[in-house]
C-alpha cells in the first residue's frame, strides 16, 4: 500500500506548480525536483496529479484481482 503519489524525477523539472495547489503543503522544491516534506501528510487529494504538466506525477491505486 503507497501512502503518497509517486512522484518520476525523471519527468520532474522542478516547476513548483504541484507544491502551489497541494492543500496540505506536503510538497517542496529542492535541488530542482519535487519532495515531499516530512511533516506533512498527504490526503490524497490527487490535485497535484491534475496539475503537473510533465506527467511527473501518479495516484495510484492497488487493484487486486481474484
Ligand atoms: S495528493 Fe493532494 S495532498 Fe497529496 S501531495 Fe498531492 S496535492 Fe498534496
Ligand atoms: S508540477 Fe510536476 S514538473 Fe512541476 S514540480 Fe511538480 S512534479 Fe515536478
């Protein structure tokens, strides 16, 4: 079970607009990528998903056959 977005610094260029929309100040630029800070927690909200414009960003969710 994933407690937070996955967050691909592959895609990331640091353009801060996810850790601007996020309700619970869980995200922060440093060194040009986006981390998430250690002193918030992350209610799923799934807006920095919506509005990262690299794609950077993933809410995903377990889906379990059987
Ligand atoms: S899902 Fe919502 S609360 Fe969680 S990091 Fe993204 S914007 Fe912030
Ligand atoms: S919105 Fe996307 S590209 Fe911009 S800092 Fe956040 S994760 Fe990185």
């Amino acid at each position: 079970m994933c407690d937070r977005p996955l967050i691909d610094p592959a895609k990331c260029d640091g353009c801060g607009v996810c850790a601007g929309v996020c309700p619970q100040s869980a995200l922060v630029v440093t060194g040009g990528k986006v981390n998430f800070t250690m002193t918030a927690g992350c209610s799923w909200c799934g807006e920095c998903e919506a509005v990262c414009p690299s794609g950077a960003i993933g809410c995903p969710y377990e889906i379990v056959f059987g």
